[in-house]
C-alpha cells in the first residue's frame, strides 16, 4: 500500500486561495482598467495558492522530518 499524502499543504494551500483572492479583489477595486483587475485576481489566487501549499511542506517537513525526507 502506499504512503498517503499529507493534508496540511492542501488546508494551508486552500487558506492561501482564500487570503490571496481577497487581497486581489480588494487590489482590483482600485484598478483602472479591466485587464488590471483580472491581473490582480491572478496574481491573487496563483500566490496564494503557490505561498500556500509552500507554507504547508515546510510546517509538514518540521512536524515530520523523517517522514518529509523519505519521499
């Protein structure tokens, strides 16, 4: 069977959406043109999601690091 993998990145990647939409949404409201308030909910949602899922593989590999450096 295999190793399952661990669901704090996924919870700390979601809040990360989360945060980082609203941050672009809140950017947007003050943007000019339309192409810049899609770029800020992008940007938004890609960071957030990206700092996010970052944030969890370190706080797992901390918790865990016999396990976070097996694979």
């Amino acid at each position: 069977m295999s190793n399952p993998k661990p669901l704090l990145p996924t919870i700390t990647m979601s809040l990360g959406i989360l945060v980082g939409g609203l941050i672009g949404a809140t950017s947007g409201l003050f943007a000019v043109s339309e192409a810049d308030v899609v770029m800020c909910y992008v940007l938004g949602f890609l960071g957030g999601a990206a700092i996010g899922a970052l944030v969890g593989w370190r706080w797992h590999a901390r918790r865990t690091p016999e396990v976070a450096h097996s694979e």
